[in-house]
C-alpha cells in the first residue's frame, strides 16, 4: 500500500494490522480492522469525526457505496475521515457484533470516541452530506 499518511496524521490506521485490500485514493480515508480499531477510529474520532464502512466484497450495497463515500469524504477535505472494515476479514466479524451490524453496508459516525449515528444500505451522496452534516458539531 503507498504511504498517504501526509494528509491524515493518525498513523494508527496505516500500521502492520491495517489490511492492504484497500489502495485509498483520498489521504482521509484508510483500512481498519479489528487489531487496530480502537485507536484508528475510537481514538481518532476525538480529533476528527470518523465514519466507519462495515463492508463486505459480496456484497452489491457495498461495492455501490463505496465510490459514493469516497467522493463525499474527499468534499470534507479532511473534517471527517473515513474507514473501511472488511467484516470476512480476519477476526473483523467480532466488530460487526459488537456493534450490533446485522447488515452491509452499515456505516456508522463515531465522534469523541463515541457512536453518533448510522445508516444501512446504499444511498446517493446527497443523504451522506445530509447525514454526516447532521452530526457535525456547529461552528
């Protein structure tokens, strides 16, 4: 995977456990999985909101959604960031239970290390504006 940590300065999502499926083609957006979810997104998400995308490669919702949130995600220029969970990877179905996904795609904000909101399925990139500006704080 090619080093984009330049403009996402939270090398925890880049480290030896971040699964390499993913070539990001915005800075703000990284692998995660379970070894390293705490801090790339519980602990990230105090500086930066962070939206995580519950996803699965069999899954149509999810490979409809993904260019749809990599665009939104590059429109924030780096305010909300976004990562991706394979749930058929590794051990990363334990997160999707304890988060209680029972389908994908689910994406989920998390801000101040906590869960803000989420939404399931494919939508157009309207209602992810409309859904992440509704969980950002004012100012």
């Amino acid at each position: 995977m090619d080093d984009v940590r330049l403009g996402w300065k939270n090398p925890a999502l880049f480290d030896r456990h971040a699964m390499a499926y993913l070539k990001p083609s915005h800075p703000w957006i990284a692998p995660v999985d379970l070894h390293d979810f705490d801090s790339a997104v519980l602990v990230a998400s105090h500086e930066h909101p962070v939206l995580v995308d519950f996803w699965a490669d069999w899954c149509s919702p999810c490979l409809v959604i993904a260019p749809v949130l990599e665009r939104v995600i590059a429109e924030y220029d780096g305010v909300v960031r976004l990562a991706k969970l394979e749930v058929d990877a590794g051990e990363n179905m334990k997160m999707a239970g304890h988060y209680r996904v029972r389908g994908f795609s689910t994406i989920i904000l998390f801000s101040h290390g906590e869960e803000q909101g989420r939404f399931s399925g494919a939508h157009p990139a309207p209602y992810i504006r409309t859904f992440i500006d509704r969980h950002l704080p004012a100012g």
